[in-house]
C-alpha cells in the first residue's frame, strides 16, 4: 500500500466527538482518590467520610488512609433543593 492509497481520517471530525450537550454535563463532580498529607508528608490515598447534612449538600471530609488526618472537605450538591414541611 503507498501513502496515496491509506484511508483518510480526520481526527476531529463530528463523527468522534460527542454533543455538546452531553459534553457540558459530563464532569459536573470529582470524587478525590488521593491527595497530600501535610503530616506524611506525601500523597495518600484518602478514605472518604460524610460529616454533615447541610440543607445545601451533604458535606465530606477526606481522611488520609494511613494516619487518618483530615486531608480536605468537599460539599456534594444535590440536585433539588430540599424542602421542609412543618
């Protein structure tokens, strides 16, 4: 087969590459797996612990694995707001 005679593809044709729509919505939240540890003094994997239950979200906090420091928090949002009947 020469050169002239390989099939074409454009990398970036719209064929490969998905809507937008679905694009703009795909990473909306990250769930951390491993991040520093200010008293091992390196990245660890964290353990992930739910702290509180905020009318905005539920918040997290990021424990190291081996010393059980806590690494970081993070506030998951839901969807809907929630409502309270009294």
């Amino acid at each position: 087969m020469t050169p002239n005679n390989f099939p074409r593809f454009n990398r970036l044709s719209a064929a490969n590459t998905p809507p937008k729509t679905k694009q703009a919505g795909m990473y909306k939240e990250f769930d951390a797996i491993e991040l520093y540890c200010p008293r091992c003094k390196r990245p660890v994997p964290v353990r992930k612990r739910l702290l509180l239950v905020l009318p905005e979200g539920d918040k997290y906090e990021y424990l190291c694995a081996f010393c059980l420091e806590t690494v970081g928090t993070k506030i998951d949002r839901h969807m809907k707001p929630v409502s309270v009947i009294i």
